[in-house]
C-alpha cells in the first residue's frame, strides 16, 4: 500500500481503528485492577493536519473533519464520547490542526494505575514517540519490529490488557505475518484482548485473513468492517478497512451495532452505510 501514515491520519480508517479501541479501552475500566494496552506498530502518536503531507491528500476532511462537525443521536453521542474527547484534547477551540494516533488516543484513556507499551520500528518514528512521552512513567516506547513484540511482550504483567496490531501494509505478506503472529500471542496469553486492523483492498486477500481466522483456534472472535464505496476496478483502492477482534469485550458488537450506521453513512462517498459485525 505505500502506507506512511501522515498522509491518511484522521481517514476513515482511523475513525474505525479509533473507536473500535476506545470502545474496548472503556470496557476493560469497569474494573479497577490495572490493564495494559501494548500497541505494535505505533507511529509517532501526532499528526500534523496542516503538514504538506496531510493536505496533499486531504483525508482527514472525509474523516475526522466530518466526525467532528456531525450532531449524533444520543446513544452514538455517548459511546463515541472517549475518542472524541481525545481528539479535542489535541486541538483548540474546536479548530482540527492535529490527529492523534493510537499510543495518544490510549494515553488519554488510560487511568493511573494503567501502563502503555508502544512499540515502532522506524528509528526516527521511534524517537519522536520517545520525545513526545518524555518524562510519562505510564508510557514505555520500545523500538523494536512489532511482529516480534507480539511473542516478547506477552503476557503483560498486568494480566488484562488489549494488544493493537495495526501494520503499515507496506510489503507483501501482511495478513499471514499478522495471522502467525497472533497465533504465537495467543499461546502465551489467551486472555488478552487482540484487534487487528486491516485493509479492504485486494479482495481475495481480505477473504483468505478472514478464513484463517475462523479456522485458527483463537476463541471468540468479531469481524467488524467498514466500506465507504462498492468495489473499486482496476486499479483497486482502499474501498474500507476491518477491525477483526480476538476475546472483544461482550459489549462490542452491541455498542458497534449501535455506532456504524450513522458512522457508516457519514463516512461513506455516497451516504450508504456498508458495515457489517461477523463472529468468526
């Protein structure tokens, strides 16, 4: 895909990303005992929306642009409550110059006596998370593949926790290195909570990853997907993207349920609603 996030931070794909995590984030706070969330492919944890890069596509406009400007009913309003409240604490007076990525929007969630694993590859991505969660005991950035942190950093401590596994999908063979590394996870810690986004693009892909999936053995799993137009011809696009959820809470699918009709709509080119939210 090419993928270098500054040019598609705050895209309907992080709308979904973003709050499929919250939704899971707020579930694990019902309990008091601590939780750690431990993010694979973190980036730099900020996004610039006034960058050269950011408005070379203009992205963000057709997603957290038109989140941010929408009246939702009440329900939608509450459950998306978290992730929006992170996102204004990155802005002022409501005026969008900043998206976060997922190590920010999980900082903000986080309680006191929860902790942040972030881990990023990238050497110069890596230091600029590192300088942007100086001095935060309840953050720890690791440069490192995130491929191997998925069998090097389970279990947490903690016990409780959600593991985001969200690849760049820059070479080939993504889905199978996600698939492998899940199932090394989920030996070591089957209680976690794991959500894997991915890229709805190469359709026969798409539908390979969600087979294997079903036949892996991970547990309980939802398959919760996104598309903002019909299939796209050659040259394919990114026509959505998926959350595919091992152990989700068991509010999830209600609460997704509830959010991706109106979220689908407004996400969408032509205002139809294409989600859909599969066990597997």
């Amino acid at each position: 895909m090419n993928y270098r996030h500054v040019f598609h931070a705050g895209n309907f794909a992080d709308i979904l990303k973003h709050i499929v995590m919250s939704r899971c984030i707020e579930h694990l706070k019902r309990k008091d005992k601590a939780f750690r969330i431990i993010d694979t492919h973190a980036g730099i944890g900020l996004y610039d929306l006034s960058s050269d890069q950011a408005q070379r596509t203009g992205e963000w406009r057709d997603g957290i642009g038109r989140i941010t400007k929408e009246e939702f009913s009440a329900d939608v309003a509450g459950l998306i409550a978290p992730f929006l409240n992170a996102v204004g604490a990155v802005n002022d007076n409501g005026v969008m110059t900043a998206y976060p990525g997922s190590p920010m929007v999980s900082r903000f969630l986080i309680r006191p006596q929860d902790r942040l694993s972030a881990i990023e590859l990238h050497p110069k991505d890596s230091q600029a998370l590192k300088a942007r969660f100086a001095g935060d005991w309840q953050v720890r950035i690791i440069e490192l593949d995130g491929w191997l942190a998925l069998g090097a950093h389970v279990p947490p401590k903690e016990k409780r926790g959600l593991v985001l596994v969200d690849p760049p999908f820059e070479q080939p063979g993504e889905f199978d290195r996600m698939i492998d590394g899940v199932a090394k996870a989920v030996k070591r810690w089957r209680g976690g909570t794991y959500a894997l986004w991915y890229p709805i693009k190469n359709r026969p892909a798409v539908e390979q990853f969600r087979r294997r999936l079903a036949e892996g053995g991970f547990g309980e799993g939802l398959d919760i997907s996104l598309l903002i137009r019909e299939p796209s011809a050659s040259p394919p696009r990114l026509d959505g993207c998926g959350m595919a959820v091992i152990n989700p809470p068991y509010t999830l699918a209600g609460d997704m349920a509830t959010i991706l009709p109106e979220i689908g709509r407004l996400l969408s080119e032509d205002g139809k609603a294409r989600c859909a939210i599969q066990p597997f």
